[in-house]
C-alpha cells in the first residue's frame, strides 16, 4: 500500500513543481514589455532590439496602406493590451493618433519623427524633380542628392491595388482612404523617414531607451540588440554602396515619390514621379509631362510598386527606352522580423542597381 502512495506524493509534488516552474516562467514573461508597431520597417527595427525577449505586435499589416487603414480586432487588441507604441507618426498616419489616444492611453508612445537623431526632409513638388533646389537642409544626405524633390505622402497601396494584385491588398482595407487623404496637408516633413539607414540607426537607440526603462532586468540586452542592429545596417549601407559603385547609378521615374530619404543618403536622384501625392490617379498632362523627362533624359528605368497599376508605367515608357521594375518602400515581399530592416535597405539598393546594370 505504501508504493502506491509514495508514488502518488511523488506525482503530486511533481505536478506542484511544474506548476511552480510554468508560473515562474510566466512571471518572466510577463516582465517583457508588450509592444505595438505601426509598419513593418519599424516593427523590424522593435524586432531586433527584443530578440530573444519577446516579439513586438505589427498593426498595418504588410501590404496595406499605413494612410487610412482600418484595425482587425486582434490588432486593436495588440493596440490596448500595448505598454509601449512605436509608430511613425501622424504625418504617415493621422488616423492613428486618435486611435493610440483611445486604445492605448497608459501605453508609452514614441513618434519616431519626432525623436532627437532623427533626419527629416521636405516634402518634394512636382511631377518632376529636376531643376527644384534641395531647401530642406535636414539631412547630411552623404553631401549628394540634395537637389530637386517631388512632394509626395506615402504608399497608399491599398486602394490603387487593381484586380491582377488583389493577393496584396485585401480587401478588408481598401476603405476610404483617398477620402480621407484627399484633406491631408501636403507641406512640411516627408515621412518616409525609414529609408535613410541612419534614421534607422537612431530608431534603434530610442527603442533600446524606452524599453530599458520599462524593463530595467533586460536593459543590457536590448542595449546589445540595438548596438547588433546597428552593425547589421551599417552592413547592409555598404552592401548598396558596393552595389552602385559596380552598377552605377541609373536615371529613374518613381511611382510616387516614397524614397527621398533613401536617394539622398546613397546619392540617387530621381527624374520625377508619375503619381499626385496621394498615388491617386495622375492627370494626363502628368503623365505627358513624366514621359517627356523619361525620353528627353534618357531614362532608364520606371519603378512602379507591386500593388500599383503596371499599364501607367507602360504608358510612362511608351515610345522610350526605358524599361520597368519593381520598388517597394514597405517591402512587402520581405518576412518580418529581427533582419527585416536590413534587408529592405538591401532590396531597394539591388532593385535599383540591377536597373542600371
């Protein structure tokens, strides 16, 4: 009689310990702060800084427009459940600082526009960029590329998403997002700040602040995270730089005008872009106007975007040698996650090489 009851103690103070242990567990855990990202380039910076830690929540989904973009419920879950916010900031995304104000009131928000390191540039006017003088001074932009920007917000991919692409816009968020862009203001800051590597760079540094300060028992480790991540950019910069030393560097039209950060750090500069702003519909003479400068400068390459309409680059290159390709700044095709960043960097430089090689 006793066998059995020794082993039914013995089994019972096992349960306990693994009771105990998974609590315990739990309890480490839970000390990791939750976070919410907006994008999938900031969510890939936050990704680094908590490797191994924990994993941040991606709000705007890859493939969607960041500008009017409608939250699943597990997404605003992520948002209210969220100790930490880091988010581009309302001139990418207006919709979202209410949304933040609502859901996420005890959460610490970061504006990663707004942080101290951060490099910022004027919006650029025009369907074509050259002749415009570079005013903004913002950014040390490596001393090249500082002339003639076309202004532009961002990938408001969602919605001019046509039906041979509708694997990338779903079709939960096409919304009203021209509606409610159409009222955006056009002046000021670009916010497509990501796409300057050392904007990245900086972004990491605030990330590992914040969450040190949250989470002092993981400081070192989101410090060491950042300080990886930064190596990691910095690696992947040169990588482009090689790239475009061999290639050289192409004469190009942009879809809409997402990259100025990115052609003024590696010294580009685009021809023009064939989209209004807010990738609506570009008028006729638009277009008229981009398929002249891609004639007259012997443009080689138009870049559309995966989730934009390919025939308006056709029309753009009608009766010019230029070819098309693809660009895209959100890096759709990109898996998130801790080396998501670097490899954006890294496909936009080859995209654009490859088209001058």
């Amino acid at each position: 009689m006793s066998t059995p009851l020794y082993r039914s103690n013995r089994c019972a103070a096992l349960l306990l310990s693994g009771v105990a242990g998974a609590t315990l567990a739990s309890a480490a855990t839970a000390e990791v702060p939750s976070v919410a990202t907006d994008i999938a380039p900031v969510h890939g910076l936050v990704a680094r800084v908590m490797e191994g830690l924990g994993e941040p929540a991606l709000i705007v989904r890859p493939g969607a427009s960041p500008h009017g973009y409608a939250m699943r419920p597990s997404e605003a879950r992520a948002l209210q459940d969220a100790d930490a916010v880091f988010w581009v900031g309302p001139e990418l995304e207006p919709w979202l600082a209410e949304t933040i104000d609502t859901l996420a009131q005890d959460a610490a928000v970061t504006e990663l526009l707004e942080v101290s390191g951060t490099e910022t540039l004027e919006f650029r006017e025009g369907a074509t960029f050259a002749g415009h003088d570079h005013e903004d001074g913002h950014g040390d932009g490596d001393d090249h590329a500082e002339d003639n920007y076309d202004e532009e917000d961002h990938d408001d991919h969602a919605d001019h998403a046509e039906d041979d692409h509708d694997d990338h816009a779903e079709d939960d968020h096409a919304e009203d997002d021209h509606d409610d862009y159409a009222g955006h203001d056009h002046s000021g800051v670009d916010p497509h700040a990501w796409l300057d590597p050392e904007n990245g760079k900086a972004w990491l540094d605030v990330i590992a602040t914040e969450l040190a300060a949250l989470d002092p028992d993981n400081a070192e480790t989101y410090r060491a995270n950042a300080a990886a991540g930064r190596d990691e950019i910095d690696a992947a910069a040169d990588a482009v730089r090689a790239r475009f030393a061999e290639a050289g560097t192409p004469e190009f039209v942009v879809f809409h005008d997402a990259y100025h950060y990115f052609e003024n750090r590696f010294g580009l500069a685009a021809a023009g872009a064939i989209s209004l702003s807010d990738a609506s519909d570009p008028s006729p003479a638009r277009v008229e106007e981009v398929r002249d400068t891609v004639r007259d400068l012997g443009v080689d390459c138009v870049f559309s975007e995966p989730q934009f309409d390919q025939r308006l680059v056709q029309t753009v290159l009608d009766g010019t040698e230029g070819q098309a390709a693809v660009v895209d700044p959100l890096g759709f095709e990109i898996e998130t996650g801790p080396g998501f960043y670097p490899a954006l960097i890294e496909a936009i430089g080859t995209e654009i090489a490859d088209c001058a090689s």
